[in-house]
C-alpha cells in the first residue's frame, strides 16, 4: 500500500499515512476538521477532491496558520502567543529577568500555528519568524522579546520565553493556558 510523506516547505519529512487515510486540518482558533487523502504520485496527492503538490500545501498551510496531523495520531507542531500591544502590559519587548514577576497567560493571545519537523527549533523558528516574507506577516508582528513560544511535541507541550538572548522555558505560563483553556470548556 502506497504511504503519503507530508513535508515542510524545506523538504523535511513532518510524518506518513497510508494512501485513503484521513488528516486533521486546524486553522487558529477553529476546531479541526477530518480530510481524506488519496495517493497521486511521489510530488502530489489529493486533500479531498482537490489536487495539491506536497510543497504547495506546507506553504499554503504554513502562510494560513494551519496545522495538520494524522487522524490517529499526532505531530510536532509550534504555537506562538503575543502580548496585545493595546492592552498596556508594561513588559512588552522585556526581557524574561523583568517580566517573569507579572508574566500570565491570560496577557497573551495565540497568533500563529505552525509545523515542526525533527530538524525544526526554537532558533529556527525564531529566524523564520524574522523574515520580511514570515508566514502570517499581515495578521501578526515579527517574533520578539516578550513572545512565548509552545512547543507541542506529540502531546508534551513546553512553553518557552523568547529572551533577549535565547529562550526560557516558562512551565507556569503552560499551567495557567491549560486553566484557562478548562474555564473556557466548562462554560
């Protein structure tokens, strides 16, 4: 049975289903939706009924801010959260030793959604996100001080800080998304 490889848009291999096997496709902030695939050659395959080359899709995902991932499975994906510059967080372009004292969840906001290959980290992440052609560069500013990033890795989610050198892993801003994403569920 022919199996379909999803790549990145460098080429690096994301993750493989068998030919008519379903992806999950999430935009930010909608729910995921189930799509079948179908198996065209080594360079294309079907999402539905509609034909895509495997470079056109991961760079039409990746402009979108869309994930995907195996119906029965899951992938490593990246999710970059921002403080909103209106809302008068005074460690916004801080660095961690300054903000760590008043750093919550709930001053962010999820702008962008991303894939990760095995090669992907947070310094390419951090670089792609820097780019004068980034990804989602309409709908949100370049990757900064202040910016958390959350690294989803096959169901273990990390939090890091985007620092003024590096990054810092950040558990409690982990801690209080999830409480916030249960109050959320509860309503």
């Amino acid at each position: 049975m022919k199996e379909i490889n999803f790549k990145d848009t460098r080429g690096s291999s994301l993750f493989k289903i068998k030919d008519g096997s379903s992806i999950m496709l999430q935009a930010l902030d909608n729910k995921p939706v189930s799509i079948v695939c179908r198996y065209i050659d080594e360079r294309s395959f079907y999402l539905k009924s509609a034909r895509f080359s495997f470079k056109e899709f991961a760079r039409l995902v990746e402009q979108n801010s869309c994930i995907f991932y195996p119906e029965h499975g899951t992938a490593k994906t990246y999710e970059i959260y921002q403080i909103c510059s209106d809302k008068g967080y005074d460690y916004i372009f801080m660095h961690y030793s300054f903000a760590k004292h008043q750093l919550h969840a709930k001053h962010y906001t999820k702008v962008y959604m991303g894939m990760m290959s095995e090669h992907s980290s947070l310094e390419s992440i951090f670089y792609k996100h820097n780019l004068d052609y980034r990804p989602f560069a309409h709908k949100m500013r370049s990757l900064s001080v202040s910016d958390i990033i959350v690294i989803n890795d096959h169901g273990k989610s990390k939090a890091y800080y985007v620092d003024s050198f590096g990054f810092k892993e950040v558990p409690q801003f982990m801690q209080q998304l999830n409480q916030i994403k249960y109050k959320e569920y509860a309503r």
